[in-house]
C-alpha cells in the first residue's frame, strides 16, 4: 500500500469572500459575548461587537492613512491586543498585513523592509526601526472607535497576508497566503482541535506569534467561541491557576512551555478536555507527565508555515504512540521518494497536493523558488516522513536535518526523543558533525537541570538506541538555538560547533 491519503479534498472557500469577515461571521449573532479576555494581573474583556467594531473601525483608520488594498502594511506589535485586531483590520479592508517578530534587530527589518516594500510600519515603541513611512502603535486604539468600514468582498484566491518562515533551512522568506486559507483552518477544527462554539481555549503564547493568532484567536472566533489570552508579565509557573480560575475547555501551548508548566502545581481542572501542541516534537515524556498531573490527553500536530497545520491526533482519532498523528479530514497528504508515492513504512517527503486551499499562493517575488517545491501535483515540505499501515504518520526530521551513521539515515529525533527522556534533561538537539575532512559523527546537545555524567548519559542512550543511533560526542548547553517561532535549529547547532572547532 502506498503512502497516500485518497481524501477528495476540502470545499472550494465560497466566492465572494473576506478571510476577516469570515473570522467575524459570528460577531453580530453573539454580540454580548466574551469574544477575548486578557487573564491574568491586568484583565481586559472584549465582547463579539466590541472585537468587530475595531476591526472595522482600524480598516476605516488605516484607509484614512492612504493605505489602499493590495498595499503592504508591516506590522511591528507587542504582546498587546493591538497586534490582532490591525491584523485582521487590514484584512477587512484589503490590506496585506506583514507581521514579524518583536525580537528582530534593525539590520533584519531593514532587509524586510526592502523586500516587501511596505506602504506604511506601525511600530511599537522601543522595537528596531527601518526607514520609510511609520506609525507608532500607541495610536491605534483612536481608529476602534472611527465609522465601520465594508468589509472588501473579492475572490477567495487573492492575496490576504505574509508571513516569515522560520527559517529553520536557511534564510527566512515572505510566504503570500490567500483569503482561502482560513477557509481551510475548518480542517483543523474536527481533526486537530475538537473546538465548539461552548469553548473557553487558552493559549499560552504572545498575542504576536502567529501559532497564537490562528490556534488562540481566529480559530475560537471563527466558530463562536471565547479566546483567553494570558496578560503581559504572566509567567508558566502561573498558567495552570489562571486555566482553573477561567475554565478553560482547551490549553494550547508550544512544547516548550509545557515543559515549564509541568514544573509548577497543578490544581484540579474539571472543566479542561485536553490540550494542544504544536511548534516543534512534543517529547512523549512530557505528554504522560500532563496527562498524569490533569488527566487530559495533549493533541500534537505538524504543520508549516506555509500552509499551517495538516497532520494531527484529535479526541475523535488519537495518534498512535510516537507519531504526529493522521492527515487531517479533507487533507490530500503523500510522502514522496524519487518514483512518487512510497510505500508504507518506506521513509518518504511528506507533500501536500497542490490543490489544497491552505497552501500559500508562493514566496513573494521568488517564482522559481516556489515552482521548485513542487513535483508534479505535490508540494514537497522538506520534511521527512514515515506512514503506517494505519495511515499515521512518524515526523523524522528535516530532509537536511536527517544524520547519516555508517551508511544508515537515521533521524535526529529519536535520538532527541531518547535523550529528553532522561529526568535531568529538559532539552536536546542532535545533528550530524564534521570532526575531519568527510567523516561526519552524531553529536547530542543538551541542556539539563544538573550535572550528568557522560559515562551514565551514554549507558542511558545505548539501553534505548541501537549502536549505529547512538551519539559519539555529548555536549551540555546553558540553551539550545531556536528560530523566532521557538523550532530548534539543528544547522545552528552544527555549523557553531563545526566553526568553533576548525571545520567550518
């Protein structure tokens, strides 16, 4: 059998549409409702009709600047809940918003900035500046209270708004995505979230990070549901409180920031039916510790950043143990070896069909870049993939992440799944490295909460992995590299160790 799914694919999105007014398309029913409630030391509350008059109001605000739709808008926000509604109020008025990363140094907007050309940065105070037409983001809060607008109605196809990779194989790059995308997040709902209308999810991460955008915000919205959004200043060690003192249904958090929740006492939480993970490979330790401390299941999946989520566990279809889970229902997913489909247990290139509607439009201004992930019907992800007889797929890394040990290819996760299973460890990252000239070793980086001695970590390793997995170097880190949206960057490790070393 081979490794295919034969979905017939998801609903075209309906003509004429407005990703925005799709969000929203609940607002007016459920006016008086919670639509979003900031928890937490400084709480702030926004019904339906609140959320929706600012939308619209900031698309009318940002017409009045002399923004016009299809003109860029680079967004510089903080953790506030600014950055949400001028994203999706340029959207309502067809404006393409480009948000980025609060962290980024001035050199990395200024090459943003000549990349896409905004008509117009809103900017936070204190954040890297580039040159060109700004406006400070203390200002927009005036544009909530300024007439409607209409919402820009138009074909679903049309672009809707960028977003950076992570960059997590190289440089990072603008990815153009169409209305239709959120119209293919439905995807998610039944084979990812299990979310309804009663709904109270949280999400532990910034209001300015994409996964918190989609997973956190548009998503519950989109269906009816109250988003709550931890306030500035709450750390992890606080989250578990604030999810029993609001009832949250759903938890949704990077791995990372389980990792530190797992560390802090957790209450009784009758009202939470599981969480959500996503960002990087959750390690199955920590899932049975959450599932232990809450007597909840956490749903993993994987995804990209250009076309999100399509792999997934959920309550009505559970990942087996180890993998990521299934192709989401609609989903057209293959992995792709050198004659196309491979067969089942048969490592492959995970690959979307072409036709699926949340697949980005391409990289701006890089047609043969775009036209290069693509062979035949499919676009080919990068990462590498193995499918069982069940139809559930095992992540295995990056395609230039996968080590090679003897002649074997061996993926870099499962050694770092074997290593953060270690109780002293909380974080790990193994990738292939140049000792000499052509001969390359697996090397395991790690962070841990004390000192291990190397002879017992080995012991460890070589108990769970077979001879040619296990790694020839081990190396403690006060903190592994990680991109903007906290993946880890297995090249960093390798290209710092390979300089620092004389191999570079």
């Amino acid at each position: 059998m081979l490794s295919l799914t034969n979905a017939s694919g998801f609903p075209p999105a309906p003509t004429p549409f407005n990703m925005a007014r799709h969000v929203l398309t609940h607002a007016q029913k459920l006016a008086r409702k919670t639509a979003l409630q900031i928890v937490g030391p400084t709480p702030e509350t926004f019904t339906y009709a609140q959320i929706e008059e600012a939308v619209l109001g900031t698309a009318t605000g940002l017409r009045q600047l002399g923004l016009k739709p299809r003109d860029h808008l680079l967004l510089q926000l903080g953790n506030t809940p600014e950055f949400p509604i001028t994203y999706l109020g340029a959207i309502a008025g067809g404006i393409i918003p480009v948000p980025v990363s609060s962290q980024l140094t001035t050199p990395e907007v200024e090459n943003i900035v000549a990349t896409i050309k905004p008509a117009l940065t809103i900017r936070a105070a204190g954040l890297a500046a580039a040159p060109g037409p700004f406006r400070p983001a203390e200002s927009l809060r005036a544009f909530w209270n300024l007439p409607p607008a209409a919402y820009d109605m138009g074909d679903p196809e049309r672009p809707a708004y960028i977003i950076y990779t992570s960059g997590t194989s190289g440089k990072p790059r603008p990815v153009v995505h169409a209305h239709r995308a959120i119209w293919a997040r439905q995807m998610m709902w039944h084979g990812w979230y299990g979310l309804c209308a009663d709904d109270r999810v949280m999400h532990a991460s910034a209001f300015n990070w994409t996964y918190t955008l989609g997973t956190g915000l548009m998503d519950p919205w989109s269906v009816g549901a109250t988003a709550l959004i931890p306030a500035n200043g709450v750390t992890a060690d606080q989250l578990p409180g604030l999810l029993a003192d609001h009832s949250a249904t759903i938890f949704a958090a990077a791995p990372g920031v389980y990792r530190r929740v797992l560390r802090a006492q957790m209450p009784p939480l009758p009202q939470l039916r599981h969480g959500l993970s996503a960002g990087e490979k959750l390690a199955d330790d920590y899932a049975s510790a959450w599932g232990n401390a809450t007597g909840t299941p956490i749903y993993e999946a994987f995804g990209m950043s250009e076309c999100s989520t399509f792999i997934s566990g959920s309550p009505t279809n559970p990942a087996p143990k180890g993998t990521s889970g299934y192709p989401q229902p609609g989903r057209r997913v293959a992995l792709i070896g050198p004659d196309g489909p491979v067969a089942r247990g048969t490592p492959g290139t995970i690959a979307i069909h072409a036709t699926d509607p949340g697949l980005m439009l391409g990289y701006l201004g890089a047609a043969d870049e775009t036209a290069a992930r693509f062979q035949g019907d499919w676009f080919m992800t990068g990462d590498i993939g193995i499918m069982d007889a069940s139809g559930a797929i095992t992540y295995a890394g990056r395609a230039d992440d996968m080590m090679n040990a003897g002649g074997y290819r061996v993926s870099p996760v499962e050694v770092e799944d074997v290593l953060t299973a270690h109780p002293a460890i909380s974080e790990a990252g193994a990738c292939a490295v140049q000792v000499r000239t052509g001969t390359f070793v697996i090397a395991a980086f790690y962070v841990a909460t004390d000192v291990i001695d190397e002879a017992e970590l080995r012991d460890w390793v070589a108990a769970r992995l077979a001879t040619y997995k296990t790694p020839r170097m081990y190396i403690a880190m006060d903190a592994l590299p990680r991109g903007a949206n906290n993946k880890l960057l297995r090249r960093v490790l390798r290209t710092e160790w390979e300089a620092a070393h004389g191999q570079a």
